[in-house]
C-alpha cells in the first residue's frame, strides 16, 4: 500500500500565515476517515466540517483521534520542515478499517475550532486500509516528514 502525500486545506495556508495554527506550539490530533470521507480543500477547515466521516470509537479507535507525538517544526539549509512520530492503533475486538486521515490544530478554538491542517489519501489505488483484530494500523510518516516549506519566487 502506497499514501498520497499529504494536502494542505486552504484555509490551513492562511492560518499559518497569520498565527492562528502554531506549528511548534500547539496540540495536533491525527483521525481516520472512512471511505464516503470526499475532501475538499476550499471549503473544510474545521474538524466538525469533516467528523461525520471520521470513524466511530470501535475497535482500538477512538473518535478525535490519536495525539501526534514529537511534533517538531525545524529549519534546516532553508527549508523548514513539519514532522512528527508515527502514529498506531491496535484493533481489538474487531477491524479497523480507513481510506483517508486527516491532521488537525486540536488547540485552536478561533477562528474555527479544531483547525483542519492537512489530509492524506491512505492507499492510492484507492482502497481501505485495514487492521484486523490483534493487529496494528500504522500511519508511518514519510523520513522527510509531513510537509516542509521552502524556496522563494520574486
């Protein structure tokens, strides 16, 4: 299974620019979506715009979903780079089974709350990734990292 890389929602932009989203600061949650999940990057930028696509708690998965660990936003030879550690659910009970995930600002409350950062497509062909019973979910974050930032055009 191949990932898309990872999309940024519009307004996410515009949040990073004017301080809304604090990428070294704030608190970012990762959540499965369900296959019926159709992303739209000019009009969703709230976790509630999304949630009814989000996966129910069942099986090792928990609605809101999963915080991001060691998040960290660094500057390197002039790119800065967004990263963190991957992310697993265990399935216990029964599958987990998602097509999309999606990583949100669980810190802002303003001018949405829960501000939509990015989301990524989990299997390109496109088909649901799933964790049987005992087994583990994986989202395992590229070595270059979510997403970086770099280069100037006058």
């Amino acid at each position: 299974m191949a990932a898309s890389a990872w999309r940024m929602y519009g307004s996410a932009k515009e949040f990073l620019g004017d301080g809304t989203i604090d990428l070294d600061g704030h608190t970012f949650k990762v959540i499965l979506l369900s296959s019926v999940y159709t992303p739209n990057l000019d009009t969703q930028d709230a976790l509630l715009d999304i949630s009814a696509d989000e996966l129910a708690t069942a099986n090792g998965y928990t609605a809101g979903g999963a915080t991001l660990g060691s998040v960290t936003w660094t500057l390197s030879a002039g790119t800065v780079t967004f990263d963190a550690a991957d992310v697993v659910w265990t399935a216990s009970g029964g599958s987990i089974a998602a097509r999309h995930s999606a990583i949100y600002d669980d810190t802002v409350t303003t001018p949405v709350a829960d501000a939509l950062l990015c989301y990524t497509l989990l299997d390109t062909t496109p088909a649901d990734v799933t964790a049987t019973d005992g087994n583990t979910l994986t989202i395992q974050l590229n070595a270059s990292g979510i997403f970086t930032l770099s280069g100037m055009t006058a």
